[in-house]
C-alpha cells in the first residue's frame, strides 16, 4: 500500500537517494532491490526493546537525513523520535486523532480513504503536483529468482496445466483475528475441486501460521501446500495461479500486484481502506448482521465475544460464485 507513493516519489525526485525502514524482511523484500528507493532497512518495533528503539533513531541522527515520510496511520511517536532524536528537520504524515509531536508536515486522514491513496495525500504535503493519478498500481519485483526455479517447482509440484486456486488462510502471528477458520478452508477448497475437477490447490502459509492437518492425503494429491520460501519465490509462485483466495493479508496485495485476480474475505478490519489494489478484486463478507463489524481500531479488536463471526459465518456458496467469477476475468 505504500509503493504508489514511492512511485510518485520516484517521478518527483528521480535523483534523491530514498531509504525505506521496514518492519520485516518480507515487507522489505516487496521493494528490495527496484527502482522505488535505494536501500531497505528492516527493523522491528514490536520485537525490539525500547533502548534498541531509541539507539535506532539516534543513530540516525549521524546520516543528515533531509526529509522523513512517516507511511499512513502509523504511530505518531515515529515522528516524535525522527524530530528530536534523529534530527530531521521536515516530517511529513498523517493521523486520525489530534496532530502529533514532531510533524512539520500533516493531514488528517479520511477513514474511508484507501491507504495508497492516504500515502499519496502526505506526499503531497511536500510536492502538491505528486502522485496526481491516484490510481498507480502495486507494485512487486518479480525478477528475485530465477524463472527456471520458479517453472521447475510448479512442475514438481504437479500444478502445470492446471486451473489452480491460490490460498493463503493465515495473517501472522499478530492479527490472528483475520484468519480465514480452517474447517472453512477445507468446505472451500472440496467445493472449488468439485466444481473444477481438473484444478488443483496451492495452499501458502508464512512462517507464523500454522499447518492445517492432513485431510484424505490432502484429497489425493490435489492440494499442495507452500511454507518457509522467500517472498520472492512465493509471489513468482502465486503470479502462477489462476486466482487467489485470503483474508486482509499482505499476500492478497502481492497477488494483486503480480496481476492475479483475488477474492478477500473480509471481517474484523475496514477493508476499504486496505483491500488489494486493481480492478480484478472482490471482497466477500458475512451476509449476517453484526452491529461491531468492523472492530479494527475498537477496543473488541483482538478480544472478540463472539467467535469471529464475522469470518466464520461467511457463506462457502457466496465465496465459490466469486472464485469462478474471478476465473470467467482470467479466461477473458
């Protein structure tokens, strides 16, 4: 959600030397290595101690930094710390509360907003004329392996020649409130095969999500299973498939990014402000009414009373029309 705005950095200032701070490899990895910015770094505020935190920023200070983007709806005390401890003199972001400490530069969001286009907004909090076409693309390097890699891979899985469905049930260890339920996954997964008895399924899971259990030799050998490759080699894999399945997670936006068509199961997050980028993209949510959806940025987040409904009452019918619908856009 954030490489439209470096996109429009890039065309602003072709020659600036741009660092990104990431808070993973795998979210370094989606621009490692392109022309959206020089270098990546990785650091983890939630996994780092508040001494590491503040020795980050200080250490910054040591660089001459001249500006400091802080991406949209991310916690104001990141400005606070570019400001006072890393010394930068122009701080550029976003909020949804009171303007925080630090910034020179600020908006405050619009909650029905899309993220990419929030991120474009703050940039243009700096460069007015930036980003004018709010609709640029994600976008994802694929060239991080090699194809022969990737093609051999898919063979030895057996997926050549297949219609294949992509699913990614898991989110990370954080937010596991957006999983899609396993039980769910496989009523998918038998009604996809039943309706496509030539397909097969790619089932990708990160290295925080747990395997789901074996079922029938994983219904004889038609469903495969992904985990512990790079993202690279995982985006090269998916941008194979014919359509991709998730709930609100980063492999929904990597699938959009590789021109995949995907179908997002929405529940607890507002995902009109976060649903993968594109036009070849449904989101499907429970037809039940529920008076707390969504409860991102709510107290309930995270604390759900009543079972994650919202994801666990999705209709498996209302997901398979939007799976051979997204398939009719590949066939076209």
């Amino acid at each position: 959600m954030t490489t439209p705005m470096l996109q429009a950095l890039r065309a602003e200032l072709p020659t600036a030397h741009v660092t990104v701070v990431a808070g993973s490899f795998a979210a370094g990895d989606v621009i490692r290595d392109s022309d959206l910015c020089d270098e990546v770094r990785v650091f983890s505020f939630r996994e780092s101690s508040v001494l590491d935190i503040l020795m980050f920023f200080v250490r910054l200070r040591y660089e001459c930094f001249d500006v400091g983007i802080v991406a949209s709806r991310l916690s104001p005390r990141i400005a606070f710390l570019l400001r006072f401890l890393s010394g930068l003199k122009v701080i550029a972001g976003d909020g949804i509360g009171r303007r925080g400490c630090g910034y020179t530069h600020w908006r405050l969001a619009k909650p029905p907003n899309h993220r990419s286009s929030d991120n474009i907004d703050i940039l243009r909090l700096l460069f007015p004329r930036a980003g004018i076409d709010k609709n640029l693309p994600a976008r994802f390097k694929l060239n991080q392996c090699s194809e022969a890699e990737v093609a051999a891979e898919w063979r030895l899985r057996g997926l050549e020649g297949h219609t294949v469905l992509g699913l990614h049930p898991g989110c990370g260890l954080y937010e596991q409130v957006k999983k899609l339920p396993e039980e769910w996954c496989w009523e998918i997964i038998s009604k996809f095969l039943l309706d496509y008895p030539e397909g097969k399924v790619a089932l990708f899971f990160g290295p925080e999500d747990g395997i789901f259990g074996i079922r029938s030799q994983d219904i004889s050998g038609k469903v495969v299973r992904f985990q512990g490759m790079p993202l690279g080699l995982v985006a090269a894999l998916i941008a194979r498939t014919n359509v991709f399945l998730c709930g609100d997670t980063g492999l929904g936006h990597v699938a959009a990014a590789v021109g995949v068509p995907v179908v997002t199961v929405a529940g607890p997050t507002r995902i009109d402000q976060t649903r993968p980028l594109g036009n070849k993209n449904l989101v499907v949510k429970t037809e039940h009414t529920l008076s707390c959806m969504p409860c991102f940025e709510t107290s309930l987040f995270l604390k759900c009373p009543i079972s994650q409904k919202c994801m666990t009452s999705v209709s498996i019918q209302k997901v398979g029309d939007a799976i051979a619908s997204q398939l009719k856009v590949v066939e076209a």
